[in-house]
C-alpha cells in the first residue's frame, strides 16, 4: 500500500512540474513565433488550412503525453515529461512557422545527452551516436534531394529535432523514427493533394510528425 502511495505521489509531482514547464513553453512559445514571423517576411508559409491540421496534430500529442512512462527515478520521470512537452511546443511552432527555432531544440539535444550520462534510458555511447547520426541522416538526404532537384527539401531545424530524439532515445531508434514520421508526412501530403488543402510547392512542416515519432517512442520505451 505504501509503495502505491509512493508511486501516486510521484505521479503528482511528475505532473505538476510538467505543467509548471508547460506554462514556461506557452510563455517562451508565442514570443518565439512572433520573432519569427517578423523575421520570415516573404518566405513561404504553410496554407491556413494545412496550419488547422497541424494544430490538430498538435492536439492529438497534447494527449499522448498523458501515456509517457513514469520511471522509479523521479528525475527520469521529471526529464522524460519535460522533453514530452518541449516537442509538443516545438510541434506547435513549427505548424505556425514552418521553422524549429534552436533556443528550444539544441538545449533538448544537450539534455538528452545529459539524461543518458548514467544511462538513465540508454547508454551514453547509444545517445551520442543518435545525436550524431539523427543529424547526418537527414542532412545527406536533404543535400541529395537539393542536388536532384536544385531545392531545398528540409531545414536544418529537421535536422537538429533528430538529432535531439537520438540523444534521448539512441541510434536503434533512429530508423523506427524516420520510417513512422515520413510515413505520416506522406500520407499528409498526399491528403492535403487529394483534398485541395494545398498545392505543389507549398511548405509543409515536418517537425510535427518527427514530434509525434518521438513521444511515441518515449511512450514505447518505458
């Protein structure tokens, strides 16, 4: 009966920390889609109604976070929550901007490296690894989309929300991840072609289904 006592407890301080850093995002947020948006004057935007589905997305990990796993280390937990959150902001901005602005993902790259230390969800040596190749893997396949197309396919912000999931979850991760997000992005396009929601050309943010691969896996990792 105690150690369910204890476990309820640690649940409850789990969650409240992670809307205590919720309401931190959801200050920090705006302010950073703002710069951006006053930054980004002339470039291409996603169409609103690609927008409302992103934000639908949105939603829909705002509810998956309530199925992260909550560890026996109460930190764990805290970072695991923590990180849950800080996709879902980043999901979030990305649908409005089409952009992953580094103040939030390099500082979850570096407390995924930080977290693995001791091992807490993977070995150090795994996360490094994730971190180095999740930023390779989709660097060369942006530098080879550009070289066939003459286009830019992605931005480095793509690049650096993998690499932050490969600090967090490792490098057998990292397949599982790309295979679910650009599933989802295809289909999503495809979707959006059919519905007449958007046009050929037109921006489509990819850091929402990257998000959405990472809190499944955080999910699936505990």
């Amino acid at each position: 009966m105690s150690e369910l006592l204890a476990n309820w407890k640690q649940t409850l301080l789990v969650i409240v920390l992670l809307q205590a850093w919720v309401a931190v995002l959801c200050h920090i947020a705006p302010r950073l889609v703002a710069q951006i948006d006053a930054a980004q004057i002339g470039r291409s935007r996603p169409a609103p109604v690609v927008r409302w589905v992103a934000h639908a997305l949105v939603w829909v990990l705002t509810v998956a976070l309530l199925w992260l796993p909550v560890s026996q280390n109460i930190w764990v937990s805290m970072a695991v929550a923590a990180c849950g959150a800080s996709l879902l902001a980043l999901a979030w901005i990305d649908a409005r901007t089409c952009l992953l602005p580094d103040g939030l993902t390099l500082p979850l790259l570096w407390a995924g490296l930080l977290v693995n230390l001791d091992g807490a969800l993977v070995p150090l040596r795994d996360a490094v690894l994730g971190a180095a190749g999740g930023y390779l893997v989709l660097w060369c396949a942006a530098a080879a989309y550009r070289r066939l197309t003459g286009r830019e396919g992605m931005g480095y912000g793509d690049f650096k929300l993998l690499a932050a999931l490969g600090a967090w979850l490792g490098w057998t991760w990292l397949p599982a991840l790309m295979l679910v997000s650009s599933a989802c992005g295809v289909l999503a396009a495809l979707l959006g072609r059919v519905m007449g929601w958007c046009r050929a050309g037109q921006a489509l943010p990819f850091g929402p289904w990257l998000a959405l691969a990472g809190i499944m896996a955080l999910a699936w990792q505990g």
